[in-house]
C-alpha cells in the first residue's frame, strides 16, 4: 500500500539522522528518502488500484484518489524543496549550522504529513495537524535570528487557535449527530459521517463553520 510504503521510508530516513550528524549523511538521507518516496509511489500507482478506497488498521486510514492525490502533492513539493536545500548547505555556512536536526524535523513533518492525509478518523487527524505544527515551528525558527523567532510565534498563535475552532467545531458536531440506529455510538470515522442524521440549526451550522475554518 502506498501510504505504508511512503509513511515507512519517511520514518526510517527520521530515525536514521539519530545515527550520524555529519552534513553529508544527513543530506544524503534527505535526498535518499525523497527518491525512495518518488518510486514507491509511481510503483505503487502501477501495482494496485486504491481508487475505491482500501481501508486499514481497523478502518482508522484509508488510501483512494484524494489521499493518494495530497501525497503526490507532497512528494512534488520534497523534490522542489530537496535540491534547494543542499544548494543552501553547499554555498552558505550558516545554513548548514546544526542540518542534522534541520533534516530529522523535515522527515518529521513529512512523515506526520502523509499521516494526515491518509487518515480515516478526524480526531487522529487534528491530532496529527497539531504535530505537524510543533515540528515545524524549529524549522522556522531554525537561523535563530529575531525575525525567525517573531515568525515562530505567529505561526504557533495562528496555527493554534485555527486548530482550536477545529476542534470546537468538531464538539459542536457531536450536539448535533443523530444516529440512525439507537444503539449505534458517536463515530467520528469519515466513513461513518453517512450513518448519522445531522439536526438542522444551530449546533449543525457552527460545527461545520469551525470545522473548516
């Protein structure tokens, strides 16, 4: 499966820059995961047809046209960002300052990036955004001048309350889900969504509001 293959690569290649920190070898698994990734999803599109959806791990992801859409987007964004970032190292000292650690939450971000985009459970997936968020803030703030630490914060302050009334939203989704059988629980798997009876009004009307906002 592609997310398997994608999500496994990407962790490895994370674990690994806690073996060596020179420059080179965090380079080289930078770039190692990135082509690695470009093949097991062209591989992936050759071998199995997920277009109708293949779910996995007791249904909490899934793999169809839309995840396996985001994670070409996120694999077309590694291959732009892959070569810039070894040009910066190779030319510029200071960017090459603590890589190592640059690389890991990189892989990082990707990693729980592709977790998000195959996920089958919003919860799991608010989850997930959130993390994507904390691994990115270092990045920012990865030159350590003010401006960096000023961007840091703004983006930890937005990316907070957005997820915030992400969450609200999904509470106020919960006011409002009428199950169509009296014994069935409050479910937020995405395949589950059509089960329920969603209470015109108000509660309805916020949850959505916030969930995507």
């Amino acid at each position: 499966m592609i997310f398997l293959l994608c999500f496994t690569i990407t962790s490895i290649g994370f674990l690994a820059t806690f073996f060596k920190s020179s420059t080179r070898f965090a380079l080289g698994i930078l770039s190692a995961v990135t082509v690695l990734n470009l093949i097991a999803l062209g591989w992936g599109f050759w071998i199995w047809d997920e277009s109708q959806g293949l779910y996995f791990i007791d249904g909490y992801f899934i793999s169809d046209a839309t995840s396996r859409l985001f994670l070409i987007l996120i694999n077309a964004v590694m291959l732009g960002f892959t070569p810039y970032v070894i040009n910066r190292v190779t030319t510029n000292q200071l960017a090459a300052r603590n890589i190592n650690v640059f690389v890991r939450l990189v892989l990082l971000f990707t990693a729980l990036s592709i977790f998000v985009v195959f996920s089958n459970h919003l919860i799991l997936m608010w989850i997930a955004l959130e993390a994507t968020t904390l691994a990115a803030i270092p990045l920012i703030y990865h030159q350590r001048g003010s401006q960096s630490f000023r961007t840091a914060w703004k983006y930890l302050t937005f990316s907070t309350v957005g997820l915030s009334l992400t969450f609200l939203g999904f509470v106020l989704l919960t006011q409002a889900m009428h199950p169509q059988s009296t014994d069935a629980p409050i479910s937020f798997f995405l395949n589950d969504l059509k089960n329920f009876d969603f209470q015109k009004g108000l509660w309805t009307d916020l949850g959505i509001f916030f969930s995507v906002l």
